[in-house]
C-alpha cells in the first residue's frame, strides 16, 4: 500500500517538495534558479519531519522528469534514484506537462473546464508545448510535445510553469506526488515504475576557448 509518499520536482525554476503521510501532507516550494542540488536534501528531511514521519517510512518517490531545465531535470531525478536506491522503494516519473495540467485540473483553475496548451520555455527562445482536452487529467504520450517558437494565436486557454506558484487548494507538491500514485497504481501504465528524463533535445555545451 503507498501510504507515505514523496514528490521532488527542480524542473520550473524552483525546489518544490511534497509529503504525503495518509491524511497529513506537507509541502514547500522555493524559487530557485540555481543550487537546487545543495538545498534540496535539506528540504526533503525537513518535510518527512514536519509530515510526521522518518524517511525510512517513505514507499514512493514522485520525480518530474520533463521536459525543463536540462540541470532542474538531473538533479531532481538523481535525488529522487538515490534515495529510492537507498531504501529498496520504487520511483514514478511524471511529465512536466502532465503536472501542469493535472494542476490546473484538480484545483480548477481558470481554465480547468476548457481545452489546454501547456506551454513550457525551454530557455531556447521557443516552448515545449502540447494539449489537452477539456477536464481530461490522462497522461500524454511523450512524443505529443512539439517545439514551437511562440505560443501566440492559439485558442487553448495557456497553462505556463507559473501556476505551480499560484494560489491554490491544493498545493503543486503534493498535486504531483497524488498523479505520481495513480500512475504507480495503474497496472497497465507503459511508464509505471519508470524514471527517465525527457529530454527533447540535446544539452546545449559551451566549450571554452584555449589560449595560444
């Protein structure tokens, strides 16, 4: 039985951590572009505790594996593989964009009743982006994202990386660690168990000049 829950997620820019203990939850995001790695152990440890329960009582590790931030992804799913590793529990990656959706969706935020482009920036000048139909809280299939170089003239209501910030009944933590549950506890789910990152594209590499 999943019972005790954690969801990591370093994709939008942020550190965000949730804990789900039975009918207890606790959750923190903190904006943060850089040193996601130094502060999200700390973070983690700092939930389990306020959730009420020890890390070894953890059964199910949450991770968005994107598509972001080519670092955000890395750690998020390097923390999310250690710990699992650490304490012989499975791990369940989600997609950025599911989240996201799933997020509009469960809070029925302006637009939740409407079709939906979730729209992430790449940090490229363009945006990973694909849609959904109206109240449907199904995951894509990964290879529905499309890179597109602006998000104008659409008719979709525009889901940006934002709402996980938002105002909300449900915090964006914990909206992830409950869709990383049903996609666990979905026998027939192609990605159950799975964590890999969803990269779109290869890593951009800047490789410095040497001096003659």
């Amino acid at each position: 039985m999943m019972k005790n829950i954690l969801s990591i997620d370093t994709v939008f820019g942020t550190c965000a951590v949730g804990v789900m203990a039975g009918d207890r939850t606790a959750s923190r995001i903190e904006p943060m572009q850089r040193g996601q790695s130094e502060r999200l152990m700390p973070m983690i440890l700092d939930l389990v505790a306020d959730a009420g329960i020890a890390i070894q009582d953890l059964n199910l590790i949450v991770v968005n594996v994107g598509p972001g931030s080519f670092t955000g992804v890395r750690v998020g799913i390097a923390t999310a593989r250690g710990i699992a590793l650490g304490l012989n529990i499975p791990v369940q990656g989600v997609c950025a964009c599911d989240a996201l959706a799933n997020m509009v969706q469960v809070n029925k935020l302006p637009g939740y009743d409407q079709p939906l482009r979730v729209s992430i920036d790449s940090g490229r000048d363009d945006y990973f982006t694909v849609d959904y139909l109206a109240g449907s809280l199904s995951p894509i299939d990964p290879e529905a994202i499309t890179i597109r170089a602006d998000i104008v003239g659409s008719d979709k209501k525009i889901v940006r990386a934002d709402v996980v910030m938002g105002d909300s009944v449900v915090s964006y933590p914990i909206v992830l660690a409950q869709l990383g549950v049903r996609l666990y506890s979905d026998q027939t789910y192609i990605l159950r168990g799975k964590a890999d990152p969803l990269y779109l594209r290869d890593a951009e590499i800047s490789i410095p000049k040497k001096d003659f």
